[in-house]
C-alpha cells in the first residue's frame, strides 16, 4: 500500500494524492482490471497505460493518484487524474482526464482527491504546486456521473465540440464522439458547488421593412450566435413590448427584429434597459427598403434608431439590398454583434 512507499503531496480526512510510480503500477492494473466494465463505456481500457506514462512525466505532464487511507481489497487507487498539454507562458492552462475505480467509485472519495490535485495544480510552482491559471475537462454528454462531478467542484460548462475523440460510442462500437467542456480558473478556486455558468448575454437589433429580408436575416443570426429570435409581430398573448420581458428573461440574450421607425427610438431604448441591456451597446443592424422598392417613409425605415452602433445589411446593386443575405454577409455580422460593432459614423 502507498503508506509504506513514502509522503503524500496532499493528504484529507479519507485520501492521499501523489504523482504516481513505479511501485504503483501493478495495483494500478488490478484496479483498471475490476473497473473494466464501467469504464468501457466511456474510454478503452488499458490496465499497462500508467507504466507507459511514467517517462513522460515532466513540468508540462502529471499522472496523479488518489489512494485510500483505509484501503479495501487488493489495492488502495481510488482514481487517477492526468494533468496534460499543458500550455505555459500567456495561457498557463492544461487538459484534466480522470479515472475512478472500484471498489471505491461513488462514495465521494474521489472527489476529495481531485479537489486536493486541484489545489496542487493551482498552487505556484515554488510551493510545489504546477502554477496553472486554468485547467479544462471533456466529458461525452452522455456521461451524466462525470460531469455531475466536475459541476459539484464548481466547474463551470464552457462549450461543445462536435466529434472530437476517437471513442466507445454507446452501442461499444468506436466513433467520433461529441464533448462538452468544462473549466476552472486559479482565481475561482475553490468555487462554489453547481455555481450558475457564466454567460454572456449577446444581444442584438434586427430592423427592417417590408420585404427587406429583416426576418430571414434575422433568423439566420440568431441560430448563428446561438440565441433566440424575439418578432415584434411575433409574439402572442404576451401584451404590448412583451419581447422585452422574453429578452430580460434570456441568460443568453436575443435578437430583436421587427420595423422600428425614429419615432420608435425612445420605447425601444426603455424596452432594452427594462432587459437589463444598455442602448448604447446594442448593435442595430439595419435592412432598407427592397430592390426597386421606395424608401419605407411611413415609419421612416431606411434610417438606423441611432441608439447604439450600426451597420447597414446587405446592400445590394442600385442601393438597395439583396432578398438575402448571403451566409457570409451573416456570419460577418456575427462577428461583429460579438465583438461589438464600431460607432455608426465608421461604418
């Protein structure tokens, strides 16, 4: 057992974590060996894989373990945690894989090791510590225990990657599975448990004519930014301005389309700062009159509201712009919401 080989680097009321060694690799194989069945679902199996990671540890590479204090059976590994690609320099970030094994899996032993690894990894490197500001983990959405574990540590989701690993689908043939990321940075930890994930509401002004691809431009953005897509004339039953209240209720924000003339100007700024939006910080992106159409003066469309940064959609030959956009033209527009449009005047 690992109290006759040496110190822990960190030590609870339950475990102890240490970089592994040689002398852990044959109960590191009789623990892969009784967890074969649980962990196939999810990753191969290869009970000789520590041994082979053993000459790649470095500053850059860590495989910890976490041991029992009390151990049951023929050996006390309760999982084991790789520290990988780590990236030094302005990034200071790492990739974390984990493992955790029977006859200990699900009684939380785990999770008090991998919280005594993370305050290793984030610790400066003169105490000991690996000295990371950020450490992510990819877990198939499929694996509900496993990332239960990482939200309870106060990770937070950070993204999906579409077939991003060559793995055990569910049927246990291979295939590109899908991720979900997950994260932590050194100055949130230690975070609070299932802490609320950090969004940023992206919000923007579809304004439009009749017969000026507003709507369609619109739709297209927001299933390009991710968001939903609140129609002034779209909403039912909700009362005057109830996209507003939607949008205020949105964690990630929205867009707004509908035909807003000047004399929408001022509604349509209280309807934003009623969704918690600034005005000033709302892109507005305009579509005049169609092809061959006259200027829309009934509401005097053909002019932005002037509240925030705008951009002009779509212009097409003669000055008036295409039927639709193309997917270029929306995803630049995108790009733009994102990082936040330049004022008006330099456009």
């Amino acid at each position: 057992m690992f109290a006759d080989r040496g110190p822990f680097q960190a030590r609870g009321d339950r475990v102890g974590v240490a970089v592994a060694g040689e002398l852990d690799i044959a109960p590191y194989r009789r623990a892969v060996e009784q967890s074969r069945q649980r962990l196939a679902r999810w990753n191969p199996v290869d009970p000789d894989d520590l041994a082979s990671a053993l000459p790649l540890q470095s500053r850059g590479r860590r495989t910890f373990l976490i041991h029992a204090l009390t151990p049951q059976g023929d050996h006390d590994i309760v999982g084991k945690v790789n520290i990988s690609d780590v990236v030094r320099g302005r990034f200071e970030s790492a990739a974390m894989g984990y493992d955790a094994y029977d006859p200990y899996a699900g009684r939380g032993l785990f999770a008090e090791g991998l919280r005594l690894i993370l305050n290793l990894i984030f610790a400066p490197e003169v105490a000991g510590g690996m000295g990371l500001h950020r450490v992510q983990a990819a877990v198939q959405p499929g694996n509900i225990r496993s990332a239960g574990l990482l939200r309870s540590l106060g990770f937070h989701h950070e993204g999906f990657s579409a077939r991003m690993l060559w793995l055990p689908d569910a049927t246990g043939s291979e295939a590109w599975c899908d991720h979900d990321s997950y994260a932590m940075l050194r100055d949130e930890w230690p975070a609070q448990p299932y802490r609320q994930a950090r969004r940023r509401k992206v919000v923007a002004l579809v304004n439009g004519a009749v017969g000026s691809g507003a709507t369609a431009l619109a739709r297209e953005l927001a299933v390009e930014l991710g968001v939903p897509l609140f129609l002034r004339d779209g909403v039912r039953g909700g009362g005057p301005d109830s996209w507003w209240t939607l949008l205020a209720d949105s964690p990630v924000g929205g867009v707004v389309a509908g035909r807003f003339g000047s004399q929408d100007a001022r509604s349509v700024a209280e309807g934003l700062r009623r969704a918690g939006v600034s005005p000033e910080a709302v892109p507005e992106i305009s579509c005049p009159s169609a092809r061959g159409a006259p200027p829309d003066r009934s509401t005097l469309m053909d002019h932005p509201l002037g509240l925030g940064p705008a951009v002009v959609a779509g212009m097409g030959e003669g000055g008036y712009p295409d039927e639709r956009a193309s997917r270029a033209d929306v995803v630049r527009i995108a790009l733009l919401v994102r990082t936040g449009l330049p004022p008006a005047s330099e456009i």
